[in-house]
C-alpha cells in the first residue's frame, strides 16, 4: 500500500507497533490488559487517530474509540479489533484488524470519498482475557453480558483484582457497566481479523467472510488430592489429583474426536508444585469448541463423565466449574450479504464464506447490533503463537476489501 499524504500506511503504523510487549526469547507478544504494554499499546491507537483528526475517546469500559463524523448522528459504521495478546501470542491476532481499520481510513481519503454516516475505529480491551481469564471483557461489559459485579470479582494469577488493575493503569473502575447509549450509535460493526486455521490458505482466496462462530466455553478442572512425599509414599497409599488430570487430558481428546470438535487443557496449575511432592491440587482449564451445541454439549459432557470416574478412581474429589461461555454466533445475515455484495464488485477478488471456531468482539457485539467479519489468509494457519503470519500481499489485499466495505456501507 502506498504512503498517504500525511505518512501514514499500513507498513509504518505495522513497524511502530511490531515491537510493544514482544519478549525477547520467546518473540511472542505479551499485552496483556492494563500492563505497560497495554498502555504503550492504548497511546499508540490514540496517536494514530490524533495524525489523522479523529475525536479520540476512552469509553466507560476503557475501549478506545476514533470517530471521524458526529457520533451522535446515530447509525455509524464501525470498524477494529483489539491489540491485547495471548500469552507469548503472536503479531496479527487484533492488531491486523486496527492497523487495517486506520490503512482503510487512509485509503478511503486517498480516494477523496465523502461519507454521509460516522465512521469510526475501535480498540476493544482485553479481548483475549490472558489477564483474568475471561474473554472480550471490554465488549461484554459494553453490551451488558458482563455486569458490574462479576466483574469486580475478575482476579489474575497474583491476585489482583481487574478494579484494582484498571485503576492502577489510571482508569476509574467504579465507572464500568453496560454501555447502551453509545452501542444505540452504532449501525454496524466489521471487524477485519487473520483466519485463525488454514481454509482460506487451502481455498487459494486472500480474503473470506465470516458466516458464524461455533459455541465455546472454559471449565476449570478442580482435582483435590493429598500431598505427600514422593520418595516415600507407596504407589497404592497415594491420592495423586495429577493421574486423575493427565486422564482427562487425554478423555478430552477422545470425546473431541467423537464429535469432530476441538477441545484442550492449555493452563494447568499445580500445588505445591514440589518436584518431590506429590500434589495437593491440579487445577487445568479446558476449552472446547463445536459446530453447534449440541455436539459441544456431547464433548464437554464427556469429559466431566470420564474426569469424575478417573476421580473417584483415585481417592480424589473434583469441583468443575464453566468460567465462561459463548453461544453459537450466526452473524447479521443481511449485513454479511452485502458484504459478499460489495466485494463481489471485483471480479478479481474471491471471497469465501466461512464459520470459525475462534471467539471476537463482533461475536459478542451481535446481539446487540448488526455484525461482520472478515478473514484474511494465514497460510500457516497457526495463531496463538509467534509462528501466527499473513502475507503483506494479503494484507494489503484485506485494507482493500475494507476500505471497500466501508466505503459501500458509510456512504449510502
């Protein structure tokens, strides 16, 4: 894409904000919510729409937002992601879609296009929920699907709770809550995200449509036992919660192949976490998605079945808990049609309708406003890890299809 008259491109803001929150050993990203680099994170989107004479603002919910156009005109065109990361995650899982949203903006002004609707570019916070474990806070609190209350109990791995968090990063805390007056504004959102899995890759497009997201959840996994010496203690006297664990682990992956879903225990936490002690307590968290509830349903269910057996087995006690959960999302049929409309202008340009596994903003946001998506290539089709990519070709071709989108959608 080429430099617009002011500097800015999709390349110059890429490199600005490449290195924020980067580890140096793993090179996977860690911005993880009101940190230090969620703060350099939050200061780079405010410049961004400073450079370009947006009205920069931070929503009771600290999701930053950019409009270009009066937001109280009402029926606004919305565009972003987030900038937040999974733990050692990698470079486009969010960022792609902001960058893309202002590359647009640049591009749409390049084109001298005259909008008669708001148009604006969100940065959603703590979309990937590393921090206190649960997903797209700052979307769910904005369309009430998280209240006040849950969300002061919200408390990361030292302890710290997210009101004591957000006020730290210079936030009020006690403002949080449902956020309906400024969603009214809103007539739709796109978010533009890097396909997190390989269809797009397979199918040869550069850019897909997303037609739904699959119903998804998290259990934490509570295996109680007693700890004991483990050069001392006979095999037959233990009470090890971390048989009963590994167990499940592998249930988990019998009962996803069953109903060709996905599940997995990806954070476990063990006490005292002795190399020669025996556990007290293994705590692992699952996630599980599926193409529809029932067959998610059929999985999770499952996996208590066989973890309470290997349990009981074993002498030790299991609490389970679901921390979170996400229905199917089938998004605004209407608007996702005049998407494939809009870009089916371009003869050169393919682009597939797809469902996801993989939870968004716009999947929360949809019902509550009318939402879309789209995906770009990853020819890995890996994220959640530094191996995560996308093409500049192809991103260049997904600052396109936005400006495009946006362009059809903010000036009729």
């Amino acid at each position: 894409m080429t430099e617009t008259s002011n500097g800015s491109s999709f390349h110059t803001m890429w490199r600005e904000l490449l290195p924020i929150g980067r580890h140096a050993d793993s090179h996977g990203y860690r911005r993880f919510a009101w940190t230090g680099a969620d703060t350099e994170c939050r200061a780079w989107f405010r410049t961004q729409a400073e450079d370009r004479g947006l009205a920069y603002e931070v929503d009771r919910n600290g999701n930053q937002w950019a409009w270009l156009g009066d937001p109280a005109a009402g029926d606004a065109v919305v565009t972003g992601s987030h900038l937040d990361s999974v733990p050692d995650g990698g470079a486009f899982d969010g960022p792609l879609g902001v960058v893309s949203s202002f590359a647009a903006l640049d591009e749409l002004r390049a084109r001298r296009v005259e909008f008669t609707k708001p148009l604006a570019i969100v940065n959603f916070g703590d979309e990937e929920g590393a921090r206190f474990g649960l997903a797209c806070v700052g979307s769910r609190l904005a369309s009430g699907q998280l209240t006040v209350e849950q969300a002061h109990q919200l408390t990361d791995g030292d302890g710290i709770t997210l009101p004591r968090a957000m006020e730290a990063a210079g936030y009020d805390p006690d403002a949080i809550g449902a956020d309906p007056e400024r969603l009214g504004r809103v007539g739709a959102f796109v978010e533009l995200h890097v396909e997190q899995g390989r269809a797009l890759d397979i199918s040869g497009d550069r850019v897909g449509i997303a037609s739904a997201i699959w119903p998804h959840g998290r259990w934490r996994f509570d295996f109680r036992g007693e700890a004991n010496h483990a050069g001392t203690t006979r095999l037959v006297d233990r009470h090890d919660p971390m048989l009963s664990y590994a167990e499940t682990v592998l249930a988990a992956r019998r009962e996803a192949e069953l109903a060709g879903a996905v599940a997995t225990f990806g954070k476990i936490s063990v006490e005292p976490n002795g190399v020669n002690a025996i556990p007290s307590l293994v705590r692992g968290w699952l996630d599980s998605r599926a193409a529809d509830q029932a067959s998610l349903d059929q999985v999770v269910g499952g996996i208590e079945k066989a973890a309470r057996a290997y349990a009981d087995a074993h002498g030790i006690a299991l609490d389970i808990v679901r921390e979170s959960f996400t229905p199917v999302v089938e998004f605004d049929h209407a608007l996702r049609d005049e998407l494939a409309r809009i870009l089916g202008r371009d003869s050169e340009l393919s682009v597939p309708v797809l469902g996801t596994g993989a939870g968004h903003d716009a999947g929360i946001l949809s019902g509550t406003i009318p939402t879309a998506m789209l995906f770009v290539r990853n020819p890995t089709g890996v994220s959640h890890s530094p191996a995560e990519f996308a093409a500049e070709d192809d991103c260049a071709a997904g600052v396109l299809a936005l400006a495009d989108v946006l362009e059809g959608l903010a000036t009729t």
